[in-house]
C-alpha cells in the first residue's frame, strides 16, 4: 500500500454516523474487518497499528457488549485503552460532558470512543477535542460500527450487500441501530422493510428510504435478513405497546413469522435480547438462521478496522 | 422648552396611514407637527439623511432575568437592548423567580425599570400563582398595580376549567388574556417538530396537533366566556384556520408570532443547532410560508421577539438537553424589515404589527407618530445590509437564533419621549 492511497483510504476524522460515508468507504472499512477476522482466529491476536496510541472509552450510558468490544479491538491493535464510564447523574448531564470532553482532551488522548444517551451529544463532544472521535451510539441518532458488523455479517453470509432486502422489527422510533442500518443499505443498495406497530415507527421515516409495514406478514414476505430490534421495558409505561406479551403475539420473532421471509433467510439481533418477548429463543440459538454470536464476532473486527482507519489519519502516522 | 426637528426622514406610520418624505417637529416630548417645517430658533436639527422614522416598537413577548435570573438578563441590559433594536416598549413576561404573580412584585418591576432602564417596559402578571398551578391571581390588583395583560409565559394552562374561570374571570375587567397554547402531553419530551428531520436526527417531534389541540379548546372557552384573548405564539399552517374562523364569528382573539418563525424554519436545526430550539418549535418550510402570508392577510396581528436569554451553560448541552428560546428584542425590527426585502410584504404592514397593533389589542398610548403622541420613535436605515453576530448584541446572553444571519435594516437612533436612548448618528 502506498503511503496516498493509504491517507486516502477513509478521508474522515471522526467515525460519527453511517450518514456522511461513501460506498467505498464503507468497502474499505469493510475489507480491512476482513483482514482482522482472520487475525481474531489465530492464536496470535496481537497488531501494533494502534502502537503508542491512547484510546479512552468514555461510555455516559452503560454498556457491556460494545464497551469490552471496543476495548478489546483497541488492545489488539496495542493501544493503550482506558475505560470511563461516567455515572450519569441527571444533574448536570451536560456540563459533563462538555467539561470532561475538554478535560479529557488535555490528556492527549488519540482516539475517544464516545457513548450517550443522548442524539448529537458525540457530535457536540467532537468540535471540543483535537483527536478522532468514534460514535458508540448516540441517543436515537447514530451507531454506525454496529451498523458495519451487521453489514459485515450479512456480507460473509451472503457475499454481497446490494440487491438483498433486509426487514428490520420493533421499536424503529427509539433506535439509533435502525437508522445506521437504514443509512448503510440504502448507500449499498439493498431494501429496507421496517415492521412495527404504529407507536413505534417514528414520522415520516419512509422519507429515509425504507418502506414501512405493521404486520410480520407483509413486512417479511422476500426478506434475506430477518433483523430484531431489543423492545425496551419503559415502552410499556408510556403506552406505546400495552404488553409484551402482546407484543410478542403480533412482532416476536417465532419460526411461524420468520417462514415469511425466504426459506434461507438469517436473523439478526443487535442484543441484548429480550427472549419470548421480541424473539423465541428456539429462534435466537438457531445454529443455521441465527447470526447473532458471529455479529458479536464481526464487532470486534469492524471496531479494530474502524480505530485503525481513523489512526492513520492522525498527525504521527507513517504515511 | 425642547425641540427636535427631524428633516429629510421617511416618515411612516401604520396607524395613520401615513409613508412620505416629510419633516416631523418633537415639542417637549410629544410629536407636535408633520409637514414641511422650517426649524426654529433654538430647535436642534437632526438630518435623517432619508432614513424611516417610525414609531417605536412595541415588543409584547419579552422575557428578562430579573428578578432571579439576572445572570442571564437584567431589566437595564434588555432596555439596552430594546434601544439598539428600535424598540421602545417590552411587555415582560412574568416567568422570573419568584413569579409576577403579586401586586408588590408588578411595583418592583416598575420601579426597577424607572431606576435602570431608558425605555418603556410593562409587566404581565401571571394568570395563576406561579404560573404554574390553578389558583388564580389578583387580577384587579395585578391590574391596578400596573400589570397590562394576564399570562402565564411559556406555561400552558392544561386545566380546561382553570381556562375557562380564568377567562370568565378576566372578562369582569375587560383584562386580556394572554396563553402559550401548547398540549403539555402531546408536546411530552419533544424539543423540536415532527417530520422527517425529527426522525433522521433521532430527536422527540412535538406535533403541530399540539398547538391546534389547544387552540381548538381556548377558542370554544372563548365563546363561552365572551373574555378576550390574545394567542401568544402560533408556529404551525394547522392553527391558521381556527383563528380566521374564530375572528369571522366575531370573538375577541389576536394572535403573535414570532420573528424567527417568520425568518427560519426547522432545518435551521440541522447539525443540533441548539440555538434554534424554540418553543414553540420552528416548524416546516411549508408553515413558515403560511404565517408570512397570515401576516399579510392581517390573520396574524403581531409580531413578538419571544426574547428568551439564556446563558452559554443552558445551550452548550446536547440538544435534547438544551434550554428552549432565543433573544431577539435587538433584531426584531431588523428581522422584519429583512422579512419586508425578502418576501414582499408592504413595510407598512409589518410595521403595523409591532406598532398599531399590539398598541390596540393591549390598550397602549403608544405604537404611533400621531400629533400629541408621546415621541417614541425610531429612525431605521431600511436598506443598510449587516450580518448578526451574537457576540456584538447587548443581551447579556448570546443565544440568538438569528446569529449569522445576513439581514437588511439597521437602527440608526431610537428616542423615548423625545430623548434619544441609542444613536449611531454624528454629534450636530
């Protein structure tokens, strides 16, 4: 690789949204999580790409999964990771973040990997700091590396990303892994079918190119990729699902539903899951139509793809 | 004895009908003639270089930080102001800590004024204690002291009932009521409109049904009470038509808008622009086109600045976050002027709903160049091109939504009652 087309690779400093990529962004960054799934499966899992480089999780909403797996992508790389996870007193929300933001920056940090509950926040946080910014998902916004696993998923199985139609269930109002998913395979190429009940379609999300559907019926009928979304409890309080079991009697994913799609279809969930509310648990550990452990899998890489990408383009990098 | 004689100005006065190149004389405070004058001895001459002089506005939507908030805003900084934007008036909003909910307090608010502010400033009193429950206030001696309309700011009245006692009430005084009309519960967690934008920005939408639900409610109170009643803000093309109906059937509703929501619409939030996060929210391009065109009409009576300071702290948060409002009491008449280039709309009838108007529907003295009116005037230069920087407007807070903007009209000199409280104009 030669040291241009290497800067030239993903011409961004922050990773905040699937929205603002090219095609070929996304195949670069696609092809390069390529290259460290292999890696993931030797024995030796260890990269410098990230050599000297500090990597600091700041996490204002609590988080396993995507917390340890960008932790984990940032050691593999031999960054020097530190996790924050800020306690998010109700208080003064906000001034922490701006203060911790311009504290944090003193620090000379290279990479911060951001989440909040809160849509914008990664961005308002990025015009503080000097370094790369990556979005962990913001509010109901943006969570574009989950976005990238899933495409990265869908792409090993099925060996391409355009002309496939993918539904995606649930709570589409509340999700910032919907609108990535909706941004990303619009960019590729492929359908989105969106199903759920009218409370939790927000308005006029056609309009972001996807076609919108109530029933399982409809919504799944010639689908490749059955993707689920987690339906959270507080949902119910505000009356805009009465039940689950209601909900799971019209959306839970079942084999009755899911023989709507294409007989080969897969299914997706960006986890944690709700079982026997938005999916049966005979279907999440299907061993042939269940993803859901090789998404975990493809996390790991997409995030190692995604920090070394936005590395490069940092001041001090051999180009 | 003082006199001003004003020549080479542009003379316009909506309530008179009046727009010539003219000559106006200022005895003692009052306008004393209009017409082709020749000064008099002793009489200071100020060459208008052909610059409007109008009357000074009057601003009915002005909210300041005092008492409670004065970090943010103080009576003698909004008087500031109001003075560099044209406008001789502010009708303050009883929102401040603790609430204008008492006779003593509308006392303070007018003393305050008299010791630290140059121009006009009148209270509304809020229509319930603390504007936030449902009992009422005194309205006869909120009015007595000095309180010229009843509202309860930015707070909606949710109880149909308080509504209607409060108007019932009101109307033993012929006393305006002023209401926000807003559904609490539709707007729930909203902080900006419902669309497409609210959807892609992963952000609540506050659906025009909020507004027209409510509007819906106050006008049936309305008839039923026979009060009169003053729609403080419509943002929405929704709302438009219940008013029309509700003047048609001969009830005594006006209505305002803002400022920014004849100039912006909701793509000015795009990139989380927290500045633009108003209440109620900027809505689509669509609306914005209706209510300059209910403005025209004469369906949409006033104008308002909606002046919310708020401080740096408030507004640098994540958007969800951030405080609701925008200053606009120093660009008010600029915007409108810049409304009057833009869209097409006689100067004199923009003019008309910061001046003639809000002065009838509130019963003011005031909003006119009339011979024997108080001389609060304004001298504009209508076609000067600038661009609003926050950081060059006296607020003590910068969060003007207008910020950037490249605007038309700019205040040249501004005089209450013959005095000038702000000039750009050369010693003469």
């Amino acid at each position: 690789m030669t040291s241009r087309t290497k800067y030239l690779q993903f011409p961004h400093r922050h990773l905040l949204g699937i929205h603002g990529l090219s095609q070929q962004d996304i195949i670069a960054l696609l092809d390069r999580a390529d290259h460290y799934v292999a890696l993931n499966r030797q024995q030796n899992k260890k990269g410098d790409a990230l050599r000297g480089r500090t990597q600091i999780n700041l996490f204002f909403e609590s988080s396993t999964r995507t917390q340890s797996s960008f932790e984990l992508a940032g050691k593999r790389l031999g960054a020097d990771v530190m996790n924050m996870s800020v306690a998010s007193s109700a208080m003064n929300k906000g001034e922490t973040l701006i203060d911790t933001a311009v504290t944090l920056n003193a620090m000379n940090p290279d990479l911060i990997v951001v989440r909040h509950a809160s849509s914008g926040a990664v961005a308002l946080l990025a015009q503080k700091v000097t370094c790369a910014v990556l979005n962990a998902g913001d509010g109901a916004h943006e969570h574009p590396t989950q976005a990238l696993l899933d495409a990265l998923t869908i792409r090993n199985r099925l060996g391409r990303l355009d002309g496939l139609k993918v539904a995606i269930c649930g709570d589409i109002t509340h999700s910032r892994v919907a609108r990535s998913n909706i941004a990303l395979l619009n960019i590729m190429g492929s359908q989105v079918n969106l199903v759920g009940p009218k409370t939790l379609i927000p308005k006029d999300v056609d309009r972001l190119g996807a076609r919108v559907f109530h029933s399982m019926r409809e919504g799944l009928a010639g689908c490749d990729i059955v993707m689920m979304l987690r339906v959270q409890n507080e949902r119910m309080s505000g009356n805009l699902i009465p039940s689950t079991r209601e909900y799971y009697h019209l959306y839970g994913l079942d084999q009755e539903k899911l023989d709507y799609a294409k007989p080969n279809a897969f299914v997706m969930h960006p986890g944690p899951m709700n079982r026997g509310v938005e999916i049966d648990s005979s279907i999440a550990d299907h061993p042939e139509k269940s993803l859901i452990r090789e998404q975990v899998e493809m996390g790991v890489a997409v995030r190692m793809a995604a920090l070394e990408l936005l590395a490069t383009n940092l001041d001090g990098t051999p180009r | 004895m003082s006199a001003l004689l004003f020549q080479n100005v542009r003379v316009i006065d909506p309530k008179n009908n009046i727009d010539a190149m003219t000559n106006l004389r200022v005895l003692d405070g009052l306008i004393s003639e209009i017409g082709t004058l020749t000064p008099n001895d002793n009489e200071q001459i100020i060459d208008g270089k052909g610059c409007a002089l109008i009357p000074g506005l009057i601003d009915m939507q002005v909210s300041t930080g005092e008492p409670g908030f004065e970090h943010k805003e103080t009576l003698a900084s909004a008087s500031l102001a109001a003075a560099r934007g044209g406008v001789t008036t502010m009708i303050i909003m009883p929102n401040t800590q603790p609430v204008i909910d008492d006779a003593a307090l509308v006392d303070f608010i007018s003393r305050r004024a008299r010791d630290t502010a140059d121009v006009n400033v009148i209270p509304m009193a809020a229509i319930t204690k603390g504007c936030n429950s449902d009992q009422l206030s005194e309205f006869a001696l909120l009015s007595e002291a000095g309180a010229i309309a009843f509202t309860n700011g930015d707070q909606s009245i949710m109880n149909a009932l308080t509504m209607r006692r409060a108007l019932s009430y009101a109307s033993n005084f012929d006393a305006l009521i002023v209401h926000h009309a807003i559904d609490e519960h539709l707007f729930s967690v909203g902080v900006m409109n419902e669309g497409e934008l609210s959807t892609r920005l992963g952000l609540s939408g506050i659906p025009a049904a909020a507004e027209t639900v409510m509007i819906d409610r106050d006008l049936r109170l309305v008839e039923l009470t026979g009060a009169r009643y003053h729609l403080a803000q419509v943002s929405s093309a929704m709302s438009l038509p219940a008013i029309e109906k509700a003047r048609a059937d001969g009830l005594h509703v006006s209505c305002g808008v803002s400022a920014n929501h004849l100039l912006l619409n909701e793509n000015d939030v795009e990139n989380y622009r927290s500045f633009a996060k108003l209440n109620p929210p900027l809505r689509g391009e669509t609306d914005r086109l209706a209510l300059v065109r209910a403005l025209e009409d004469g369906v949409i009576d006033v104008v308002v600045s909606a002046h919310n300071p708020q401080d740096a702290d408030a507004k640098r948060q994540p958007f969800s976050q951030a405080a609701f409002g925008s200053i606009g009491v120093e660009t008010l008449l600029t915007a409108l002027i810049s409304l009057h280039h833009a869209e097409g709309i006689d100067l004199i009838t923009v003019l008309r709903a910061v001046t003639q108007r809000p002065a009838e529907i509130l019963g003011l003295n005031a909003g006119t160049l009339s011979i024997g009116a108080q001389a609060d005037m304004t001298l504009v230069d209508i076609g000067a091109p600038w661009v609003i920087d926050a950081d060059d407007l006296a607020s003590k807070s910068k969060n003007a939504a207008l910020d950037g903007r490249r605007v038309q009209g700019r205040v040249e000199a501004c005089y209450v009652a013959g005095k000038p409280v702000f000039s750009r104009l050369d010693a003469q």
